[in-house]
C-alpha cells in the first residue's frame, strides 16, 4: 500500500523534476485543461480504474502510464521487504528502489534525470540505512554502505569530468550511482555474494545493452517500421548505464535474500 501512494508521488516527480518544477506545489493537475485534481482523483490505481482513464473535466484520456507506475513502485516495494525479510532495513531500500525507479522513467522517458532527483533520494535512503543499522545494531551495514556511497560518488565525479554536459548517452542516469553504492555497500555488510553478484550483473547489462544499441542502429529502425518489442529494447539500450544499475539491484537483492 505505501509503494501504490509512493508510486503516485513519482508520477509528479517524473512529469516535473526535468521541467525545473515544483514537486510539492501546486497540487497534481491535469496537463490538458490544468484543473487541479481532487482528493478522490488521486487515490492510486482506483482513480483512474474509475475514471475510465480520462479526465473528469475535460475528458482528455490519461496515460496509463500513472497506475502501472504505482503497481511497479508498489511491486518494488515488496520485493525489497521480502529481500531484508521485513527488517527495518527495508524502509531505507525501499527509499533507494524509488529513487531507481524515477531516475529510470525519467531517462527512459528521453530526458535527462536531474541531479537533484537521484542525490536527494540516495541521502534520504543513506540515512534511514544508517539509522537502521544503529537501531539494530548491524555496524557492518553501517560501515559498508557508506563505503559504498563514497566510492559511488567517486565515479559519479569521474564520469561527471569525462562527460560534463551529459550527452553520452552511455553515462546518462550516473545520479542514480550514489543510491546503487549505498544499495550495494549495505548488502556487502551482510556478506560478499551479493556485491559480486551485483557487479557482475551491472557488467552482463551493460554489455547486454550495448550489443542491443549496436544492432538496432544497424537495422537503422525507424518510428514507422519498429515494431513495440524494438522500441523497449531501444529505449533500454539507449540508457545502459541506468539499465545496468537496475539489473544489479534486483539481482544483488535476490541473492541477498
């Protein structure tokens, strides 16, 4: 249930983080007519199951992007709690796995995710991690999952002096580095399977990827003749680093558990 409204939170911050707009004000609205929505507009997935995926005012249809993003979110959400077996870890993942799943849709999307997205989410999980680790008295989460947030910075700066402006779409989503350190580095804490399993998968993805890219600029696919399954598989490889990073979380986590 906290993944389904998390979920609908995102849906803001990937419409208005790369705009430069608010994520707190106004309230949600609908970006055809601009009216602001009520209550009973917002409630995640039953909403728009009843408003038929349109506008209550001027009917316009409504991306069913919206609810699959919170069924997603909320699916995350429960993967990782089953991953930490319900532990109060699983609050500060669950913060890192949101912040993956808006940095993804965001670049996925064909925007840039801003800095501020991927930063603001990886801290607020770094915390919650660390105070997790306190409460229950884990140092070795602790120590590891700072670790692994500063060594993510270290790349993200790297990467940052190779490709200042952003346009390599190989380094694009880097924001989401600190939060997979953090992710990572904290599983490290439990034992040293999942980081290599992580990295190793983060390698197969990114590689994975690249050979998709390669091939489909090959074919030189167009928007008319691409079928549905090219288009993913575009936008996935389009991205690799983001994918690579996505794949590792899930699978680190797995064997985690």
């Amino acid at each position: 249930m906290v993944g389904l409204f998390v979920g609908s939170f995102l849906n803001v911050v990937v419409y208005r983080a790369p705009l430069g707009l608010s994520v707190s004000t106004p309230r949600s609205f609908c970006p055809t007519c601009d009216r602001q929505l009520a209550w009973w507009e917002n409630v995640p997935v039953v909403s728009w199951l009843a408003l038929r995926g349109r506008c209550h005012t001027c009917h316009e249809p409504i991306s069913a992007r919206y609810p699959l993003v919170e069924v997603a979110t909320s699916a995350v959400f429960a993967l990782t709690t089953w991953g930490w077996h319900g532990s109060a870890f699983s609050v500060g993942y669950c913060a890192l796995g949101a912040t993956a799943v808006a940095v993804g849709l965001i670049e996925y999307g064909g925007q840039r995710a801003p800095l501020s997205v991927g930063a603001a989410g990886a801290s607020l999980g770094q915390v919650l991690v660390v105070g997790a680790a306190v409460w229950i008295g884990h140092p070795a989460v602790l120590v590891w999952s700072l670790v692994g947030t500063v060594a993510a910075c270290a790349l993200f700066a790297f990467l940052r002096m190779r490709d200042p402006d952003g346009q390599d779409p190989m380094w694009r989503g880097r924001s989401l580095l600190m939060a997979a350190g953090c992710w990572l580095g904290g599983l490290g804490g439990i034992a040293g399977r999942p980081v290599v399993a992580g990295v190793a998968a983060w390698i197969l993805a990114e590689f994975a990827s690249l050979v998709v890219l390669w091939s489909l600029r090959r074919r030189h696919a167009t928007a008319d003749g691409s079928s549905p399954a090219r288009g993913v598989l575009a936008s996935v490889a389009s991205v690799p680093l983001v994918t690579g990073i996505a794949v590792a979380l899930a699978v680190s986590l797995t064997v985690a558990a």
